[in-house]
C-alpha cells in the first residue's frame, strides 16, 4: 500500500480530510499527521510516505520549505497542496516546485481528494517506483470496470468481458456530462434518471455512465467512421434534456482503441469539460490538439494595474483594462490561466476594500464575495462580475473621498481646540460615530499623516508657543498641552523636534 502523510496546522483540516478519505479502499496507508513543518519533515523520515498532503502557511517551517526539503531528500515523493485564496500568490510558487496538485481549503469536497489521490496513485504506478499494477478482480460487471478504468483505480484483466471483445475492436470516447437546472424549471430528476435518460436518447451506442464527483462520467463504444453521428446524437440528448428541464453540458475525448489508455482519455474528457468556462453550457466541448497545444504557452496579464487605475478614478480605462484582459483569456481558452487571472483579480479586490471600507464592511464584503464567486463558471459571467465589483469598490472610494473631507477637518479642529486633553484614536471616532480604524484610514488618505502623528505635532507646536511666550516651567506647559507624564513629554518633545526642552529654551529665551 502507498503511504500517505498529512501537515496543517489546522486540526479540523486535518481531521477533515481523515475522515474524507477511504484510504484501504484507495490502497493508501495514513502513516501520520503533523501540526507544523519541522514536526512534519520529522515525521517524513521516519515514515518515509510516498505522498504527502501539506498546507502552504504553517508555523516555523511553511508548506514551501517542506516540499524542497522533502526533495531534496527523495524526488518521487508526490505532493496535495492546501492553501486558501489570500495564499493564492504563494501557491504559485508551490506550483512551479512541481507540487501534483493544489486544492483550496474552501473547496475541500471528499469526491475532489479522492480524484486527486487516484490520479497521484496511478501516476506513481506508470512511474515504477513503488509497487506494481493491480489487476481488476471484477470480470463480469462491466460498467464498473469502465469507471475504476477512466479514473485509474485499475488495469485491464487478463480475461477480457465478453460482451467488451467487440466493442473494443471499435474503439470508443469518453464523456465528462454536467447537468444543471434550467432557470425558471424544476426537472425534479435524479442522478439514476438522468443517466437512464441519456442511455434512452443514445440508443444507437454502446455507454456505460457512472458517477464522478457532482457530474457524469461515460465511456462510449463505436467506430471512428460513426464520430459525426455521434456527435449528432449527443446534441440531441442536450436539446431533449432541455426539454425535461435540465441543461447537459459534455466534454468529450478523441477517438481511441487501446482501452489501457481510459484513464488518459477521461481526463481529456474532463479538460474539454472544464472549457465551457469559454464555451458556455448545453454544448458537446472537445478540445482540440491545436488548442491544448497553445495552452502550454504562457503570457502575462498585468492585473496589478487594475490597484492604480482605482486609486486614479480612471474608471472608463479600468472596465476597458478588464474587458481586453477576458478578451484574450477567451482567445487563448486556458482554464488554467483563467482561474490564476480570476484568483488574482479577486485578491486585488480584497485589497482595495480593506482601504475603502471600514474594517466590519470590509470583513463581511469579502465573505459575500466569496460565496458569489465560487458560483461562477463561466467567463463571461466572470468579466461582468469582476466589473460590477470593482466599479462597486470605485464608488465606495469616491464616497469615502467625499466623506474624508468633512470628518478630517472636524477632527483637525477637534484636536486644535482640546489639545489640552489626552487625546486618543478612539475619543475621536466616538466624536465622528465611525469606527476608529475607518477613521484612522480616512485621515490618512486624506493629509497622508497618522493621527497619532497630528495629534503629537498640535500638543508640541501649542507647547512650543507657551514656552516662547510665557514665563511658565517646563513640566506646567505639558501638563496644559495635556500630557500627566513630565518625562514623556520630554521624550515626545525631543522626538518631534530633534532636541532637548532645555536646548529649545535656550535658543528662545536670551
């Protein structure tokens, strides 16, 4: 059995994905879980795991450093990166360490682990490195050796099915189906009745349908010759589906006749479905090897700009910036980039909150938005989106520039006319009926000093007069400037001023 290890230094993560996993099932052994990176390199040693699942932030040593040192010590290992969006930036470069996959801790779904571990576990096995291929012990239920076949959970048997020894003389596809509820229609249909429904309305073909994750996976038997009247019969299913009230969206492979090769073209099938990000849904999507070649290419997308654009109120130049970037994402239909363009988009969102709003609204604008984008797909959906929030944050800068006008000179002719009193950051929002950090943020922008800074500056220039133009002692004029403590006034006076009291006196009284 392989071995598996698990680092987080959340304790409900890692007990989560525990008990997520059928790891016997998997032929996977949980060999030991760390709250940290030193624990967990520790721990690697004297398990020696051939996977490892490990959070990018954690104490002391991080997720990143655990990987290199982890290869540095034996370059099989296989990595499961866990990260949350604000980490996103950091992912990346977990990423180009050559890490097998990432997941995002808000998207931690149990059919989503075990994906990932099946493809680790076969990659693994093709590789020779540790143990050899299971031969499938089921000979006769042919649907299920077509579903552990696409996702990697077994080799061909030596004693072929026998209603298979035909249809593989054919060659076959396989299918990636999602299915979704049209708007304004309740299907009511269940799983089971969708895949009755689609062996119903592709009678011609030999299918076999299962269940992978939240969709629909198939494998499907006929000669390359039948390629345009398959297709034909797969728009059909679309259009009657439509009709029931649910809309199929299909991602379909190339032809193929080594049956071996199931597991490869099934993840075709599942890249070509992941396109209707570009494609929209209720279509048959198979990607081309044009396309998937161009995929490979990189190109840069300067987001961070979009941060300069809002703080410029350029706003006609911000929707064009968005528009021309989704443009070329579309162009180039890389899922990938897409979802690296978006997460990225949506950290600069964050970002641009946490100045324009106070630190309560910010907190619960960034839960809100969350939620809204983890129900986007499509690209175009996400264009509009992006656009609605960042005009959205555009309008609450201009309100707070407005609004910055008038608390900031209420709170400079506060401080003027109260020096005499011990000031602080919290007196002075009670004064304005704002929260102290939302004020704190909004004087800022505004002079571009600290509060704390203006109210030092006012004390000492008040101090400054009473000491040139009254005969007053030195520990008087601070209390009356308002500070109780005679030697921190001292300190203060000297900080903002470069000297001594006793050095200033000097200079003013002869």
């Amino acid at each position: 059995m392989l071995k598996v290890m698990i680092a987080d230094d959340e304790r409900i993560i890692r007990y989560g994905i525990i008990s997520m996993v059928h790891w016997e099932k998997l032929g996977l052994e949980l060999v030991g879980e760390a709250s940290e990176g030193e624990e967990g390199y520790k721990l690697f040693l004297e398990k020696r795991p051939d996977i490892v699942i490990t959070d990018l932030k954690m104490p002391g040593l991080d997720g990143i450093e655990l990987v290199r040192k982890i290869k540095e010590t034996d370059g099989n290992v296989k990595f499961v990166i866990l990260s949350g969006y604000e980490d996103f930036s950091y992912a990346k470069e977990a990423i180009h360490l050559g890490v097998s996959e990432y997941l995002l801790k808000s998207d931690l779904m149990p059919e989503d682990i075990e994906r990932i571990l099946k493809k680790i576990i076969r990659e693994i096995e093709e590789s020779g490195t540790v143990g050899k291929k299971k031969e499938t012990e089921t000979q006769t239920d042919v649907p299920r050796l077509m579903e552990e076949l696409c996702q990697g959970a077994c080799v061909l048997p030596k004693a072929f099915p026998e209603e298979l020894a035909e249809a593989c003389r054919k060659g076959y596809c396989c299918l990636c189906i999602g299915a979704m509820e049209a708007e304004k229609k309740n299907a009511g249909l269940s799983r089971n009745m969708i895949k009755e429904q689609i062996k119903k309305l592709v009678p011609k073909f030999q299918i076999y349908l299962f269940q992978c994750g939240n969709y629909l996976g198939a494998v499907v038997f006929y000669e390359i010759e039948e390629e345009t009247q398959l297709n034909a019969a797969l728009e059909h299913c679309i259009m009657e589906m439509e009709r029931w009230g649910m809309i199929l969206t299909i991602g379909k492979s190339s032809h193929e006749k080594r049956l071996e090769l199931a597991h490869e073209m099934f993840e075709k099938a599942l890249i070509s479905y992941d396109q209707r990000a570009f494609y929209g849904y209720g279509k048959v999507i198979k990607v081309s090897r044009k396309a998937a070649a161009g995929q490979s290419q990189q190109f840069f997308y300067p987001v961070s700009d979009l941060e300069k654009l809002v703080d410029y109120d350029r706003k006609e130049e911000m929707l064009q910036f968005l528009e021309s970037n989704f443009e070329i994402l579309k162009r180039r239909k890389n899922r990938e980039e897409l979802k690296f363009v978006s997460m990225e988009l949506l950290l600069i969102l964050n970002k641009i909150a946490a100045k324009v709003k106070d630190v309560e609204a910010a907190f619960q604008w960034k839960k809100d938005v969350y939620d809204q984008y983890f129900k986007l797909e499509l690209a175009d959906d996400m264009k509009l989106w992006f656009m609605e929030r960042f005009t959205e944050l555009l309008q609450c800068q201009r309100e707070l520039d407005e609004k910055s006008v008038d608390v900031v000179e209420y709170i400079e002719k506060y401080v003027k006319e109260n020096y005499d009193k011990k000031l602080s950051l919290q007196e002075l929002s009670e004064a304005v009926n704002l929260n102290k950090n939302y004020v704190s943020q909004l004087f800022k922008k505004k002079t571009g000093k600290n509060i704390g800074s203006y109210i030092t500056g006012v004390k000492i220039e008040r101090a400054k007069e009473l000491m040139k133009n009254t005969k007053l002692k030195v520990n008087v004029i601070a209390e009356k400037v308002g500070y109780e403590d005679e030697r921190y006034f001292y300190k203060v006076f000297k900080s903002y001023t470069g000297i001594t009291t006793t050095e200033y006196m000097k200079r003013i009284r002869p």
